[in-house]
C-alpha cells in the first residue's frame, strides 16, 4: 500500500494513508489526528500534504502509531496532549489524561471570585492552568506527590503564559503546603479499588495508579481534605472536589461532618454528580 501511493493524487494519498492498518479497530477520527501527528501538521492540513510528504519514514511512524491505538492506548498518550477546557496540555504517561467532565470543575470555580488558588494532586496542571489563563491577576500553587508530574505541570504552566503566576511543590496532599488561599480545588484518585478491574484498558493501563485510585472505597482522600483544608483557606473561602458520579452524597456527608457551609453537589454535562463544593467552616 505505500508503493501506491508513489502513483496517486494527493487526495488519493490521503485516502490509501488513511486506510493502512485496516485490520485494526482504530476509528477515523483518531487515525487522521495520528497521521497528522506523523506528519508534523494540523489535522486540518492533512489535505494540503503532497506526494512528496508521504514518505516511507512518515508512513512507517503512522503504523506505529495505528499498532499502538489499536492496542489500547489512548490517542494523547501516543500524540503527547490533550485538548482542556481553552488549551491543550502536554500529557505522558506520569500524569493523568485530563477528561471533559473536569471541566466541570473548571467552569464552576470561575463562577466565584478568587485571587489566589490552590490545585491539590495537580497533574498536568489542567485544572489549575485553566483558571490562572482565565484570571490574569490571580496567583497559584500546584501541589503533587510525583515529582514526574510536576515536571509536566511545569511544562504546561510555561506554554500557557502562566509560568511566572504558578508555584509547583511536592507534597503529600497539604503536608507541604503553607499559606491560606481564597480557593481549593482537587480531582483527587476517587475509584474504589473494587471498581478498578471494570475500567476501561485505556484507562487502567496508561493513567497512574496513584491517580486513578486511593484503595479501599475510593473517599480517603476526601476525608483528609475534609480535615485539613479549612486551615489553609481565607475567610469565605471555598474547596471544590472532583468526585465519582455515585459518591456525591458520601462526599457531602463527609464534609458536612467536619462543618463545611453550602455544600452543593453539581452534575456534568450527562446529569450525573460529579463536584462538590462547599465553604469554609
């Protein structure tokens, strides 16, 4: 199949390229955002390449590509980022891959004021980098236990514009952390170490373990932000969870219990629970 493409228009190059690997279940979409990771280009400009960009070198790194998607991992893994919210974010194999359900998170804490923020378990900085970009003057810090992450976040953090806005510490959820912040916000691991076989292979075999899962049911790490948070917010201040779309009672259960104030759970887009917010007690 590559040697016909030495014989074939354009359109016709991106038609035979497109349809290499057809034995394997990769869907259309993911293979032209593949092939246009190969090629160095836009997914909008796979249709301006010419002949003379098919080369064997480029279609040898799409096959690759192809045999890695069909064998399960995810399309930002193999690219090396993820469309988020306004932005998109540098992922690897260190962070988790930022879903559009958390943007959720996103769009509910720029409903309040806040001058300055902290991003517990940050990750690729996703949820953090989103909302300084958002608030030019608003400064914040990023905490997580792996190092491996910070380093992504960092990477983020640069390509954003926000650099210079961002602290980036390790720490084991606030055990590092000092000062008090107008807000709080966490996508802490949530699934229950029951409920890890049923994930998808995309899901458990190329996001970390440590954050996708505390063990146990899954609400060890709200019961700790639920202890240790109010110290660290301002008066009024305000702690925003990411939550598993069946745990929205327990987690408000939890926080109502060491005295949180306005507890609210809110949906995602599919009507399903997915993050509590509540203020400083």
């Amino acid at each position: 199949m590559i040697g016909a493409i030495d014989a074939a228009t354009p359109g016709q190059a991106l038609t035979i390229a497109l349809a290499m690997g057809a034995d394997w279940p990769v869907d259309m979409r993911d293979r032209k955002l593949l092939l246009a990771h190969a090629a160095g280009v836009a997914p909008s400009r796979l249709i301006m390449l010419n002949i003379e960009d098919f080369t064997p070198e480029l279609l040898e790194r799409y096959l690759g590509y192809l045999e890695r998607r069909a064998g399960g991992e995810p399309v930002s893994k193999i690219i090396g980022r993820r469309a988020f919210w306004e932005h998109d974010f540098i992922v690897t194999p260190d962070v988790l891959d930022p879903r559009p359900e958390t943007e959720v998170l996103v769009r509910a804490a720029l409903e309040h004021p806040f001058d300055t923020v902290l991003d517990l378990g940050t990750g690729s900085g996703c949820i953090l980098l989103s909302l300084l970009a958002k608030r030019p003057k608003a400064r914040g810090v990023g905490a997580d236990l792996s190092k491996a992450a910070l380093d992504v976040a960092a990477r983020n953090a640069d390509a954003l514009g926000v650099a210079d806005r961002v602290t980036l510490i390790q720490s084991d959820w606030l055990s590092a952390v000092t000062g008090q912040f107008d807000l709080i916000v966490s996508n802490p691991p949530y699934i229950a170490a029951a409920e890890m076989p049923d994930l998808s292979p995309e899901v458990r075999g190329h996001d970390p373990h440590m954050a996708l899962t505390p063990g146990g049911d899954g609400l060890a790490p709200y019961r700790v932000l639920a202890a240790e948070c109010a110290t660290h917010l301002t008066a009024n201040g305000r702690l925003m969870l990411e939550i598993g779309w069946q745990q929205g009672p327990q987690v408000a259960q939890i926080l109502a219990a060491r005295g949180w104030q306005d507890i609210a759970v809110l949906p995602d887009l599919d009507g399903r629970d997915r993050v509590v917010s509540a203020r400083k007690p």
